[in-house]
C-alpha cells in the first residue's frame, strides 16, 4: 500500500459468511474461534464480515497483508484449498454471496489511490445451503477446526504470510 502511516497489522484474518445459513458460517466461526484464542493478539486484526462487502473501506487501510477465510460451493464438504487469485474472476462463481471479493477489493482500492495489500482466500468447500439453520455440519466444523489449528501455529511462529499450506487442494481441482 501506498499510504503505511494506516497499517496497524501484520496480518489481517476476515471471516466472510452468514452464520445463518449453516456451513456458509465456516469462514466466521474460524475467526470467533481464533478471537477467542486470542483477544490480546496486537499485530493480528480478526474480523467477520457478514453483509456489506463495502465494509472492506475501513479495513483494508488496517494491514498488510489478508487471509480470506470462506465457504465455498464444492463437494465434498469440510475439503480446505487455497484459492489463487490469477484463478478469481469477476463475479467468483464459488463464493455463495452477493460479493465478489476480487472486484471489491480491487475498486475500493482504486478510489483510496492506493496498491491492493497482499491477500488471499483460504476456503472450505460446503453443500450449497437449501435452507437457514445456524450450525455446521461434521465435515465442515472439522475442517474449521483444523484451519483454526494451522491459523493458531502461524500466529504463534508470527509468520504472517497469506499463502495456503501445501496440503490445500487448489480451486481448479473443484
């Protein structure tokens, strides 16, 4: 970015999703878990991000560099891959929201005058909800939490790099 005098964090983990409609929730509940794992945690910024993706004005000027966390239309459920941003197009056909983050991102940035930060997302692949439920499933609350466990071990290394483990499947393979 252009304008460092903003940049509070290191890193940035935002939790994108809807809570209400099950697995959609993935992305939220690994952020609510990593906030409880560590509310003192300075140089890491958690955030959910629900409803307006224009709420990225006021976050992206907070950090270097994002991880994405979200659900993602694919099957089987409770897979983690990483999602390459040479792979994301306008309109991002996998994300179930009325976002796309590419482009979002990619606006807000051109009106601030300012370079993108690094980021990346990081998914959970989940059935497409058909009905509202708060809750995850198995497949996707175990996925969750294995994605706070490889979150948690980089916070604690403060390695604040936003590319995906190896062991995540990449998006094409969905």
């Amino acid at each position: 970015m252009t304008a460092d005098k903003h940049i509070a964090y290191h890193l940035g983990i935002i939790g994108v999703g809807n809570t209400l409609a099950g697995d959609d929730g993935a992305g939220n509940t690994v952020v609510s878990m990593l906030k409880e794992k560590y509310p003192d945690r300075r140089e890491i910024f958690l955030h959910n991000l629900e409803a307006d993706p224009l709420e990225l004005w006021d976050i992206l000027p907070s950090a270097k560099r994002f991880i994405f966390v979200d659900a993602v239309a694919g099957k089987p459920a409770g897979r983690m891959l990483a999602v390459k941003k040479s792979e994301m197009r306008r309109a991002w056909a996998p994300s179930l929201h009325n976002m796309d983050l590419p482009t979002v991102i990619k606006q807000l940035c051109r009106l601030r005058e300012e370079d993108e930060p690094e980021w990346n997302i990081w998914g959970i692949t989940i059935d497409i909800p058909d009905r509202l439920y708060e809750g995850l499933s198995a497949a996707v609350s175990e996925a969750v939490e294995n994605m706070v466990d490889i979150l948690s071990g980089r916070i604690e290394l403060e390695d604040y790099s936003i590319e995906a483990p190896i062991s995540f499947e990449q998006l094409e393979n969905i």
